[in-house]
C-alpha cells in the first residue's frame, strides 16, 4: 500500500478454490460460499463483512480481526469502516475489481463513498502473495503429505470391479479425515474423454486409471497432484507416451528457476513436444498456474506471464492436444500434476520426487 | 468395458421447457438475448447448470442464450470445456480469458451486436472487470440487470426438478441412517463427517458440505479432531447437491440416550416453530409471513430473532441458495416453489446460547395450496442412539 500510495484495499472474494483465499491470506477465514471482504486500512485494524447466509459465526472463532460484521449492503459497511479510520476521500486499492469484486458491490461502494478514489489493486495483491513465506511453504509441504498418504491408501481401492465413484468418494473421505479444507477427486479409464468427478462406470482387469486430487489442506494451502495406474501390466503404448509426459514435466520444472519468464516454461514444454512429434501450440489451458491459498494464482501459462521469483509456488501440468480422436480416447488423460517451487538453480518438486508409472497387481 | 453415467442430463421436454420460460421472459422484457454469468459457488452455479446441465466446479462460467433459441456455453481455461463436451444439450462450446470478447464475437454471429441484452448475474456474480470487457467489447449493446427475470423465472419447480429434489432427500435420509452408526463416544468430529462425504458422494452428489455442533454451540465446523462424549448433544448438519445438482439442507440432532429437560423442552419449541412456519409458506402468501409465523410462535415462548440478517428461508434448487430469501429479498409465494426453512433464532443470555443455540432443525418445504410440504423428513424427531 505504502508503495502504491493507498489508504487502503478493500479485499474482494468468494467462496471458489480460485477466489476464496485473498480473504484467508489477510484474515484466516475460510468462506465455503457466498462473498467475503476484508477492509484492511494502511494503520490501523481491519475488518471483515460478510454475506448473511454464510454468516460469521466461524469467522468470530478465528480471533485475527475482531471487528467482522453481516450485511446486505457492505458498501454502507465499507464507507462506515473507512470513514472510522479516516480515509472516506482516500486512495482504496479494490483487490479482486479485474476478477471478482461483483459489479453491484462497486457500484454501492462508489455511491457511498464519492469522494473516494478507486483503483484497481488485484495485481498489487497478488504480485506480493506469490512469494511464499517459509510457514506457507511448510503448509504446502503439509498438504502434499496428506496427498501422498491419501494416494498410498487408495491403491487398495483400485481393483476390477469397483466403481471410480466408490473410489473418489473414499478420497474425499481420506482427504476430509486429514482436515482438508475442500477439494475435488477425478479419475477417468479409457476410452479416456474426460476426467470426472462421479462415474458408475466400475474398473476392470487391464485398465489405464487416471486420478486426479486437487485439494486444500487444513491450513487451506492447496495441491494439484495426479498419478497413473494399470490394473496389470502398463500396455506398451501408454509406456511410451508416459515416458515423454515425464521428460516433458522435467524439462518445464528444469526452466523455473527465479529470474527466467513464466513463459519459458512453455518454451521448455514445446521443446520436448517437438523431440515427440507431440504439440501444444493454441491451446488455451493452462500449463502451469501459481497456487497457494487459491488453488489459481499469477502467473500461469499462457495468458498471465511473470518474472519467476525465489519461493514462487507454482502448479505444474503441461498440456498437450492429440487432434487424433483415437489416440485421445488412448492416451489423453495420462498426466502429471503437481506443485513446484522456484529456486535460484531450477524447479524443486514439492510432492513426488520422482514420477512412477504405478502397476498394480490385478 | 463398463459403461457408467458421468452426467446428469434432463430430459429433452425439461430443457425445452426452460429454454421456453426463459425465451417468453426475454420477448416480454424485449432483451434479443441473456448473458447467464455463473460461478464455482454453491450460491451461483446453478443458473448454468439450469440451461446447460453443465456443472462448473470453480471459476467462471457463461451461457449466451439467444430469443431465437441459440445457446453458447463459454468457460474459463483452467476449469475447461472436457466435461462440458460430454453433456449433449449445448454443443457451441468455447474457451477464452476474454470473455468480453467472446460475447461480443457470439453476439455478432446472431446479428444482435446492437441488442437489448440481459445479464443475469449482474446484481450478485458479475465482477467489475468482466463487465467493463463486455461493454468495451460490444459498444453498441444496451445493457441491463436480468437477475430478477431469470431467478423468477425458475423459482417454480416443474415436476421433474420435484423428482430431483426428493432423489437428493432420499439419499440425505440414508446418509443420516448410516452415520447413526458412526456417532459414538471418543470418535472425532472429522471421522463422522468425512464418512458423512464419503457415503454422500458415493450415492452421487456433485458437491456439499458436512457441518456438525455440539454444545457450547458457538458454531457449526467442517469437523474439527475433537471427540464426542457419552453425554454430548450432536447436531449434524449436510447440505448437498444430489447427482441432478438439487440441493437439500437437512439438518438432525442426536444425543446418546434420552436429552437433557432443558434441551427437550427447546427442542419442542423449534418443532413448534418449524410447523408454524411451513403452515404458512402457501401460495398467495408472502414469504415474509414465515417470519410473522416465527415470531408468533417465538412470542409465546419468549423467544427473540428481532434484528437477525441471517435467513430464516431461502429458495434452493440448482442453487443452495435463490430467492426469495427472508429477511431481505421478499416474494409472493407460488406453487411448487420450494423453500429451505431453518428459523433463526437469537439468545440474549450468551451462556442459554452455547448451550442450546445449535439445536434446530432446516429442512425443504415445497409450497402448496394449502401450505407447506415438507420434501424430507416429513416429523422431527431428536434422534436417541443407545448409550
């Protein structure tokens, strides 16, 4: 704030893994739904509003700020609190006004407050969260532990007959006797199409599994971590596409080192596509995101580009097109997700050390 | 290979007659078309799913719905068009970070560039930068709020999303049944409601929560590593979209034997309540009735929600939450809405508060001709497990 000149940031969010953790990063409070503000003056206390339906009774246990507060209205709330702490006619940075501060909300803050000047702050934000402090980088290690149990677990689940709903929901029962906070569990087989959420569709002998666990531990830092199964031995094909999704993953976590752009991890991806015949030109998912307390943080690839940092965290899964349909339905869900942290000499995995294509005996 | 459903899909006379709805509201309001904003949040996911059958897990999400029946579906990039893909009723499926200009460019397709447009979201989703791209990307669009159009539209419930609501009822009450056997002394708050997630997604719901409270009730949690005691009163709270997306909050309070005198004899004042209040959501009522029905009942016992935000009933379907809500965004009740109720309720003793605020019953109501109808667990009763 003090380099930006502001009074003040009036901190937007909403309960979405992408959007919920502006407000728990200033405040410990974790919204599962609804909306969420933070008041956070440059002197002084701040303060936290709410949506009525959510409430604030879990907000008033957390003991960071005292003064939180439900409303219909926050921009009366939001022109009271500033008025209290004297910049009513000051500079208010809005955190979220490029991605999540609601229309409607802005609209009522303007009208309360005239004579404030507003400006968007989101990458004020963001830019100073993206370098994560060793108690962050302890949390995300406390996460990636749970993942890594939660996975040794389910390997016991994984047997022909069974459906993927009964093993994603003992993931979500794994994962929630951990303490995670919220998250989701995927997995598909082939004739791959996407990676769901709840299939009825059961396992059988020779399956190609993919799971996908993208969850919050119970500090709310998030893990994106996905591992590949067979019920048998892995067919040959899956093999060797499976070798170049591991030397491309190494080859993107090799360029995150502090100093080099965001964007060459793109570069790096490209590089052993071409090596595979293999492409990722056009495609608009992303490759690797930031994450911390939201599960979507700056930068990511392509789209929002970013001088790598030192303790920058970043969610690592390169994407790829296969415009063959068969070779899709083959080979498309057969991935590696997980977390990376930036450091002066390159990437340093945070979960997996090492990639093992898992073969479980039928 | 097995087969299995990945997801849920309404049936085409359902879609047509939404679509349907939506279209006579927009020829009425004179809107050439609605920009149905959603979001990843229980609160405001539902409107896509409502015309897509498209559940967004997180980020941002958009169905361009044209007068003349065209519909699009636009999504963020992190979250992706793969699931979308698989459902088969909006087949224009597109991937941008500009969503501004891919309305635009859809726009511009179905020649309305210089349309009346609605945008439904506008009051409570749509985020600032999104709607300035919008507007800086279709110039000569006359924009206006549609919020009201749309949720109006859908807050009668036709007989297949009836059908849904009691599927997600059903598995709620088989879910409380086997977490009666999870409910032990000296297990821990997150082992019974983990199995409350797992048993919940296992019979296919898409997304929810597990909450429970035991006294000094200052809160209901997500499940915390402390143990229930013999002599506990637990209350357990699961509010989830089934495998149509149709939410259910349903709430049950247990304690191992009979419950103390104290807490029985408040108890019978939330069935009391409960009752007056489902009584009075009939059609041709206002929802704010349900609140002069509270308090007629909170009257007698002395009892207090003056002043309370938080709502005493709200409109759920595809959304857990959607209007009307009390108090705050009234409505004349109809036919075939359907209601959450859980009476709020305050303490003006802190210590009367953490002893008996957490025990309340929330359940759905449909509303009827002659009242209320309750759509779950059709008596209350507090819930004695053996000691």
């Amino acid at each position: 704030m003090d380099g930006a000149g502001l009074d003040a940031l009036v901190i937007c969010s909403r309960g979405d893994e992408f959007m919920r953790g502006r407000v728990q990063y200033v405040s410990d409070i974790f919204q599962w739904a609804g909306w969420g503000i933070v008041v956070l003056p440059r002197s002084g206390d701040g303060a936290f509003i709410a949506d009525p339906l959510w409430g604030v009774g879990r907000a008033r246990l957390v003991g960071w700020h005292s003064d939180v507060r439900s409303s219909h209205s926050p921009g009366d709330e939001i022109a009271e609190l500033l008025a209290d702490r004297g910049v009513a006619d000051g500079e208010v940075g809005v955190v979220g006004l490029a991605d999540i501060t609601l229309a409607a909300h802005f609209s009522g803050m303007k009208q309360v407050l005239p004579r404030a000047r507003f400006r968007d702050a989101t990458d004020l934000f963001d830019d100073v969260r993206a370098v994560k402090s060793p108690m962050e980088l302890a949390n995300l290690a406390e996460t990636s532990a749970i993942l890594r149990s939660v996975y040794r677990s389910l390997e016991a689940e994984l047997r022909p007959g069974v459906t993927h709903r009964d093993v994603m929901a003992e993931a979500h029962r794994l994962a929630r006797q951990y303490g995670c906070l919220d998250g989701i569990a995927q997995m598909a087989t082939r004739p791959f199409t996407a990676l769901m959420f709840s299939s009825s569709k059961t396992l059988q002998q020779g399956d190609v599994i993919a799971i996908d666990l993208e969850w919050a531990g119970p500090s709310g830092y998030w893990v994106e971590l996905r591992r590949n199964y067979s019920l048998g031995r892995v067919p040959d094909d899956a093999r060797r596409y499976w070798d170049t999704r591991v030397e491309t993953f190494e080859a993107c976590s090799s360029v995150m080192k502090a100093g080099n752009s965001s964007a060459e991890v793109l570069a790096a991806r490209d590089r052993a596509y071409r090596r595979h015949g293999q492409d990722g030109q056009g495609i608009l998912s992303y490759t690797a995101h930031g994450i911390g307390i939201d599960s979507l943080e700056p930068p990511w690839v392509p789209g929002k580009d970013r001088v790598l940092r030192e303790n920058m965290v970043v969610s690592l899964h390169p994407a790829i097109q296969l415009a063959d349909p068969g070779e899709h339905a083959a080979l498309g869900c057969i991935a590696i997700a997980d977390n990376v942290l930036v450091t002066a000499t390159g990437g340093q995995r945070m979960t997996d050390q090492a990639d093992v294509w898992i073969e479980l005996e039928a | 290979m097995t087969t299995g459903t990945l997801s849920h899909s309404t049936s085409p006379r359902e879609r047509e007659r939404r679509h349907s709805l939506l279209r006579a509201a927009m020829s009425e309001a004179g809107y050439d078309a609605l920009v149905i904003y959603g979001r990843g949040d229980e609160f405001v996911r539902g409107r896509i799913q409502y015309v897509s059958d498209i559940f967004t897990w997180a980020g941002w999400a958009i169905v361009v719905l044209s007068a003349n029946g065209h519909a699009v579906f636009i999504a963020d990039p992190l979250f992706g068009l793969g699931r979308a893909a698989i459902v088969d009723w909006i087949t224009d499926l597109r991937m941008t970070q500009d969503p501004g200009k891919g309305i635009a460019d859809i726009l511009s397709d179905l020649r309305i560039a210089s349309g009346s447009i609605g945008v439904v979201g506008l009051a409570d989703i749509v985020c600032v930068g999104h709607f300035q791209q919008m507007r800086a990307a279709s110039p000569r669009v006359t924009w206006a709020d549609a919020t009201d159009l749309f949720d109006d539209a859908r807050a009668v419930k036709s007989q297949e999303e009836i059908d849904n609501f009691h599927q997600t009822s059903a598995i709620l009450r088989s879910v409380f049944k086997g977490l009666e056997a999870e409910i032990r002394p000296q297990v821990m708050e997150s082992d019974v409601l983990a199995e409350a997630h797992k048993m919940c997604r296992q019979y296919g719901c898409v997304d929810g929560i597990a909450l429970m409270g035991r006294p000094p009730f200052r809160t209901f949690s997500p499940g915390s590593n402390g143990v229930i005691e013999r002599d506990d009163i637990i209350v357990v709270d699961l509010e989830w979209g089934g495998p149509s997306g149709y939410w259910v909050e349903l709430r049950r309070v247990f304690s191992f034997g009979a419950p103390p005198d104290p807490a029985k004899r408040f108890w019978e004042t939330r069935v009391e309540t409960f009752a007056a209040c489902v009584d009075a959501m009939k059609a041709g009522n206002s929802s704010d009735d349900i609140l002069v029905a509270r308090d007629r009942v909170y009257g007698k016992h002395g009892q207090s929600a003056t002043g309370v935000l938080n709502y005493t009933a709200h409109g759920i379907g595809l959304d857990s939450l959607e209007p009307p809500w009390v108090p705050g965004k009234s409505r004349a009740l109809k036919e075939n809405m359907v209601i959450n109720l859980h009476p709020a309720i305050q303490f003006a003793d802190r210590s009367e508060g953490l002893a008996l605020g957490g025990i309340s019953i929330a359940d759905n109501i449909l509303v009827g001709r002659d009242g209320g109808i309750r759509m779950t667990d059709p008596v209350d009763e507090w819930v004695q497990l053996e000691p």
